[in-house]
C-alpha cells in the first residue's frame, strides 16, 4: 500500500488555462470529453490521475496520439513528450448506473451527480487531481429531455437549447478558477424553489433550491436558513457571495453531510428537507449548520483553498468553527456549545487516543477519505477557536479579513493561515503551531492554594500528552485557558496577578505554554472557588480535584453557562464512577443523596432556560464514562447510568410530571430557541419518567404518540418506548412505520431507533431489519441508521460478550468494501477501539478485524484502517 507524505509535496509543474467539459449522459455509457489548454511551469513529463475509465482517444494540439506517446496504468496516464503549450483533448466513457461507490459521477433515484471531493474527478476523466491545480470550467451537458429536463452545473448558465434527436443541452461556465474537487453537475427531474437575496453591496442572487417533486412542501427551512447564512456571512466575517446565481440539490444517495461544490451544492437530502410532522427539533438545527457551513465554505474553501489534502483542516477546521458561530447566534445560546463539546469528549477524544489518532495536519495517508476526521474537522475547529480566544474577536477578524484578500484565488496552507494571525495580532505563535502537528489530547492538571495571610491563590498547571502513533514525545503546547474565581456568592473577582500592576476585568485568558506553569494571583479576600476551561477555552482534559460541594456549588452559580453545565456533568460523572465501583464490589447501588438534590434544583430552577436545564439533566454519555475507565466495561457503564437514570427518575417522579405539564406547548408549533428548549426539556422529563416503566408512564409516551404532533415529540416518545421495551412499543413501531414507509429519512429515523435499543433482544432485531426489503445497503443514509447507529450509538448491545455484535458489523464491512469503500471504512471505526476492552473482548475485535484484512480485494480505504488499528 502506498503511502503519500506531506514532506513529499511538490508543485504540479504544468498551469491549465481553462477545460472545457462536454458530457453526452447515458446512465450506462456516458461519454466525456474534456478540453484544456496547457502551460509549462517546471520540468517533467504529464501525468494525469485517472480511475476507472474508458479511453477513447487523445488527441494533443489536435492530433491523434498512438498508443506509443503515453503509458496508461489503472492510477494514470502519462504523456512523456509535450510541448510547452499545448491543447489536450481526451474522450473516456464512464458507467455512472454502476457506480456504487458514490463518488465521481453516479446515478441516484434515476438522476445524475457527482461528488468530487477528494478525488472522484479522476473517475470522471484524466486530470491532475490534486487542489493546487486550479482553472476556469465551461461545462456542456447533454441529456435526454424527458428524463432529465433539469441540466446543471457550476458558474452561470450560458447557453441551452434542444436537439432533433429528443435530447437537450446546457452549457454552464464558471469564471473563478477552481480545483477540480469543486466540480459538479446534476443532471435530473427535479423541481426548482427559487428565492432571491441582496447582498451587501446590493447585487441580487437567485437561490434556487432542487428536489424532488414529492418533497417541495420541505424546503422553506432550507431556504430561510440560506439566507440567514449568507447576511450573517456578511456581518460576522465580511464575506459577500460572488456568483449571480447559488444552487443546492438535494439527492438521497450521498457518502456524507453535503458538498461545497462551486455555486452548486449538492447535499444528502437529510441537511435539507424539513417539515414539523417529518423532522426534529435536532434536524432543524443541524439543516441550519450544514446549509451554513457549505455556504461559508464559499470562502473558506472555494476562493481560498489548500494546497495539499494535509491542509484539510485549513478549510474544514475553520468552516466548522465558522458554523458553530453561526449555530449559536442563531439560537443565542450556550446549548450548541455544549452540544459541540460533548461530540468532542465522546468521539474525538478516544480518536485521538486510539490507533487511528493523527494531527490536525497529517503527516501522511494512505487513502485521504479516512482523513475527514472528526479531528481535522472538530478537533481543527477548536484549533482555530483557540486563535480566536488569544487574539480577541476584533484581532481575529483582521487576521480572517487579511487571510482571504492576501491568499483570494490561492491554495495555501495552514501555515499561511496561522502567519495571517501573526502579521495583525504581531504575536508569535510558532509553538501554538504544534497544535496543528502533534495528534493526542493533552492533560492538564491544575493545583491551586491559598494563602490567607497573603491573601494570595495560587494556581500551578501541568501539561502533558499522551504517545500517539509515530510521536512518542511531545512539546508543550500553548493553551489559552479562560477562568475566573468565584466568591462565596459566585460573582468573579477581580483579577490581578502578582506582576501586574491593576485588576484585568473578573475573567481573562491565562496562557499556559511551558510544561509546568504558576500563577499567582494577589489581593484574593477569601479562598474563592475557580472556574477553569470557561467555554471550553481548549480541547484538553482537566484535571482539578474540586469537591461535591463545589462542584454543586459552581452548578448552581458560575456565571459561564458551558461551565456550570460541566460542572453538573463532573458531578454526575462522579457519582456514575462510584455507582460502576459499587457494582464491582458486588454491593447494592444507593443514590447519592447530594447528586439527587442538585438534580432537583435544577429541575425546579424556572430563571433558568429550559434548554439548559434539557442539558443538565441529560447524563454523561456512555462513551464519555468510558474515557474514565482504564479497561472500559460497556455492561458496567450502562447499567450504572440506567440505574442512575431510574432512581432519579423514582426519586423525582412528581417534579418530573409537573414539569412534563407545565411545558405542553399552548401555542402552535414554532421553531425558535425558546420552542425548541422548551420541548427539549419536556422530553428529557418523558424519557425519564418511562423509564420507571409504569403504566401511567407509558401511557404519557402513548398519549404524545398519538397526538401525532410534530417529529421532535413523536420521535422522543417512540423512542422511550422501544428503549424501555414497553409492551407498548411493537404497536407502535408498526403504526410508525405504516405511516412512514414511503418518506426515506422519516424510516431512517424508525431504523435508528430500534438499532440504538440498549436491549439483549436489539441485534437479533436489526439483523431482521437487514433482511427487510426496507433496507437497502447501496443507501449510505439506511446503512449508517442501520448498522452504524447499532455499532456506534449503542455500545452495550455492540459489545456484547459474546462477539456478535462485532461480527455483524465486520459482515457488513465485508459486502460494503467492494460497494462503498468509503462507507465502509468509515462503519469500521468502533471495531478500531479494540484496546480499551478486556482481553476476552480485544481477542473478538482482533478475530474480526483480521478477517476483514483478509479479503480477497481489499479496498484502499478500508485497507489502511484495518492495517492501522492492528499494528
Ligand atoms: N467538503 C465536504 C466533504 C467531502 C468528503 C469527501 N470524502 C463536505 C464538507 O465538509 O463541507
Ligand atoms: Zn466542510
């Protein structure tokens, strides 16, 4: 297996003009001719990546070239001899109908796409593949009329017009110069929703939003949530959009989320079709954030982009970041912080600490589909947050504003991004750099004293990071830490350390960038109680011995949202790690007293917002315990946290149910922050109180059931139901899915919920599923609500101790390798975590793992990961 090095970047030694593209589509047999003009910038012969296809003909400065002028393998063409300018045309023909893996040009629900990121372009025709090449594309399409009376590609439309032959045409040029990742064109029989926005400057831009017939009744979120997007674009960071025309389609076959694709997004139709009785509150929201980051992409990304697939982080890192801003403004809340945090904790931290672990910015890959990580996406996002809390939003925004008029129509690196930084903030931040370069999560454990005599505290951190594969050792890096210190009523004092002159405002960023550092702080009345990592100011873990009480306390008090939230989670961390100690010991689990009366309180708490509360009272995830166990035992996990769950839910029954009433909605349905908290908390309260599993209980998820309201409180009673195996819940999956069967992403839903079903009899149900003619394996969408929500949202069933689970999920890596590789490598990942369990379950693990290596035509993607997680 060939692996490709950051250190081994060279530029591409040949300039392209511009490419004309002319596609003749056949579902079968599609042929492709590409056009470009070509410069020499450096010596060496032509080499373009190609995949897959057919070679027609190539003609050079038009003429035919024999067979003798280049060399064809399955990875390339090279031409040896070519002058210094030259016009290269190339005929290929593709097979889209049989193109399973979803990447290149392929058919989905009988219309044409593409999806070209990272590098599908090659199977679409012989091209130098990589982001540093970019030029300008005219695209001609040619289709059937009837069938595909829809033709689309990136840039403005220029020509159209119909042929004798029942076939029409379109041609469609883009004027900035792009990498051939941006690629796109959609070819089908869809309806347009079309919208208009004034940007900033008062340029008018159509928005035209593409879906099926069938699903135009949900799109006004989609669209709303565009237009949200780009004024907030336009405020927040200056951008205004470029084209006179922005498109997305939706399309139900898709690998990920959705695609940038220069002016023509392209998405999987679950980030963007909406409507109360078929999506969630959580849908609603995540529509929003998608429909934003692809936008914002617009310049993070397209008109600046990277130069090399290392550099992924360049654009996704500091999309993400950018979406998260977005989300939260949008809601005016701390709740998506907390919701951004708790991904991190529960998914990227055990990336980070397992086989698969890398940097920020790669050193190496083997396949660049396994890079779109959540640590070059989440993990770079915080990357870029950090910048942003050292520098101040006002120093970051001239850092942003520099970096896109400095690098406009470039590829760069994340280098170029941080010296941006640099030049307007003057500040050196050559060692915060190392956060792009060394993988792992670093510890940072903090000590604190008082001094009543002085009247000074003391706070002395630590750093450390764990060895991760290929880096043994690592520096320090350079972690912003937001805090403040609480007195005895939790108002932040004054700050002033022992150096300086005057106080610096009740909350400021300490930087922590030596190895072991002190801080002192002077003029302290009283010994206050700290709260450290506000907001989440860095991805690392803390460690600061706080006691129950203060932790209560800073649940009840601290003024930073995120923290009082967290220090609710500690707490609850706490009690759920001695609940896992009594277990051991074989004794009878007790609640503990205090943890049931902070959960009380902030049940009771009407000042504060009900999302919070929502979040509150949610427990740690199962996945985050784990990160606290030195072996991780998912049976212990579970069942202390449903032990936990039921007690409460039995100590509070009363509370519980008022709040359940109190919170009915009285109005019609909206979807505001407010609305959507409000339901978040309801539900919260609702899956408790079923999980007493009394008949008036049951009868209160009944009861939401039929009242067939909104998605949000349909979902979360059905899924309280199969989650506590009522009686109830056979009834009720049978009713849902009557009356779902024909909307996909509402089915996704009745799929997920019985997958994540933390009970003995869910994988002999989903293993029903499978063999349902509801499933279908070449749908990335029903796979990952089948099989992946089984895998990796319900480790007690998974982990089962008997392996079934994990030879379950290596059957469907094992078909998907050869369908979707990409698919499948990425289900594979719960399988990598084998060395956190006990031997008995990492010999399970290994046994599976190995048989997955063994096929016979091992696909790159899933190669690469197998090959990892057992060296
Ligand atoms: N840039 C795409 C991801 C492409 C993934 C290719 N395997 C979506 C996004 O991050 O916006
Ligand atoms: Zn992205």
């Amino acid at each position: 297996m060939s692996t490709i090095y950051l250190k081994d970047y060279t530029p591409y030694p040949f300039r392209i003009t511009k490419i004309d593209l002319h596609f003749e589509l056949e579902e079968t047999r599609t042929h492709v001719t590409a056009r470009s003009h070509w410069q020499r910038v450096a010596a060496g012969p032509l080499r373009l990546d190609g995949q897959e296809l057919e070679l027609i003909a190539i003609r050079l400065d038009g003429r035919v070239l024999g067979a003798d002028e280049y060399t064809l393998d399955a990875e390339a063409l090279t031409i040896a001899q070519v002058p210094d300018r030259f016009t290269l045309e190339i005929e290929t023909i593709i097979n889209p109908a049989a193109n399973t893996a979803l990447e290149g040009l392929y058919v989905s629900g009988g219309n044409f796409c593409t999806q070209c990121e990272a590098e599908g372009f090659r199977k679409i025709t012989f091209f130098p593949d990589r982001p540093d090449v970019m030029t300008v594309y005219t695209t001609t399409l040619v289709a059937e009329q009837a069938k595909y009376p829809v033709l689309l590609s990136n840039g403005n439309r220029v020509a159209e017009g119909r042929r004798d032959d029942g076939r029409h045409y379109a041609t469609w040029h883009d004027p900035f110069p792009k990498p051939c990742y941006l690629f796109a064109l959609v070819a089908g029989d869809l309806d347009c929703v079309a919208d208009s926005f004034t940007t900033l400057s008062g340029r008018e831009v159509a928005l035209h939003l593409y879906v099926r017939s069938h699903d135009r009744d949900k799109t006004a979120h989609a669209m709303a949530s565009l237009k949200r997007a780009m004024a907030w674009d336009e405020q927040a960071y200056g951008r205004e959009y470029d084209l006179d025309i922005y498109m997305i389609v939706a399309v139900s076959d898709f690998n990920m989320g959705a695609m940038e694709n220069k002016g023509l997004n392209i998405f999987n139709s679950r980030y963007v079709l909406a409507s109360p009785d078929t999506a969630t509150d959580a849908d609603y929201v995540a529509i929003e954030g998608v429909i934003g980051h692809e936008y914002f992409h617009n310049w993070s990304g397209n008109r600046v982009t990277c130069r090399d697939w290392f550099q992924l982080s360049l654009k996704e890192g500091f999309t993400v970041l950018r979406d998260q801003q977005f989300t939260a403004a949008m809601l005016d809340s701390a709740v998506p912080r907390i919701d951004d945090v708790r991904l991190l904790r529960a998914h990227q931290f055990p990336e980070d600490a397992g086989p698969l672990a890398h940097p920020v910015r790669p050193q190496s890959y083997q396949e660049i589909n396994n890079f779109y990580t959540l640590t070059v996406y989440e993990k770079g996002a915080e990357v870029v947050r950090m910048l942003h809390t050292l520098l101040g939003p006002e120093l970051f925004r001239k850092g942003t504003d520099l970096y896109f008029s400095r690098h406009d129509g470039q590829a760069v690196t994340t280098d170029d991004f941080v010296q941006a930084m640099m030049d307007v903030s003057g500040r050196d931040l050559t060692q915060f750099k190392r956060w792009y370069d060394q993988a792992g999560t670093p510890h940072v454990s903090v000590q604190r004293s008082y001094d009543a005599q002085q009247k000074t505290y003391t706070l002395t951190l630590r750093q450390t990071c764990p060895p991760t594969p290929g880096q043994e050792h690592k520096l320090p890096f350079h972690i912003p830490l937001r805090m403040a210190l609480l007195d005895g009523r939790g108002i932040p004092l004054p700050l002033r350390l022992s150096d300086e002159a005057a106080a610096v405002g009740g909350e400021r960023v300490l930087e922590l960038t030596q190895e072991e550092q002190r801080f002192t702080f002077v003029d302290v009345p009283g010994e206050p109680v700290p709260s450290l990592l506000r907001g989440f100011s860095a991805p690392v873990k803390l460690a600061l011995e706080l006691s129950d009480d203060e932790l209560a306390f800073l649940m009840g008090h601290d003024t930073d949202s995120f923290n009082r939230w967290e220090a609710g989670q500690q707490l609850a961390l706490r009690v759920l790690l001695r609940l896992i100690e009594t277990q051991r010991a074989g004794a009878a689990p007790v609640l503990d007293t205090a943890f049931s009366a902070a959960f009380a309180r902030t049940l009771a708490d009407t000042a504060l917002d009900p999302a919070l509360i929502a979040e509150a009272l949610t427990l740690p995830a199962e996945e985050y315990v784990a990160e606290f166990m030195a072996v991780v035992d998912p049976q212990a996990i579970h069942q202390a946290r449903q032990f936990l769950r039921r007690a409460l839910a039995a100590a509070h029954r009363p509370a519980l149910l008022t709040a359940y009433q109190r919170l009915a909605d009285a109005g019609p349905y909206q979807i505001d922050a407010a609305a959507m908290g409000r339901r978040r908390l309801r539900n919260v309260c609702l899956g408790y109180l079923v999980e007493l599993g009394d008949a008036e209980a049951r009868g209160l998820a009944v009861a939401q059931l039929q009242a067939d309201g909104n998605m949000t409180d349909v979902q979360a009673a059905l899924t309280a139901l199969v989650h506590s195996g009522a009686p109830e819940c056979s009834e009720a999956l049978g009713a849902f899915h009557a009356r779902w069967r024909e909307e996909a992403l509402v089915l996704d839903k009745w799929f997920a919920i019985q997958a994540t079903a933390p009970l003995p009899g869910t994988l002999a149900q989903v293993q029903r599923l499978v063999a349902s003619s509801d499933f279908n394996i070449k749908n990335p969408n029903r796979v990952r609500s089948l099989v992946g929500a089984f895998s990796a949202r319900n480790p007690v069933c998974f982990h089962a101790a008997d392996g079934a689970g994990y030879a379950f999920l290596a059957d469907y890596v094992c078909e998907l390798n050869a369908l979707n590789p990409q698919i499948a490598a990425r289900l594979l990942a719960p399988l990598t975590q084998w060395k956190r369990y006990d031997a008995a379950r990492q010999a399970l693990m290994r046994a599976q793992l190995q048989r997955i290596g063994a096929l016979p035509a091992l696909s790159r993607d899933v190669a690469e990961v197998v090959e990892k997680s057992l060296a």
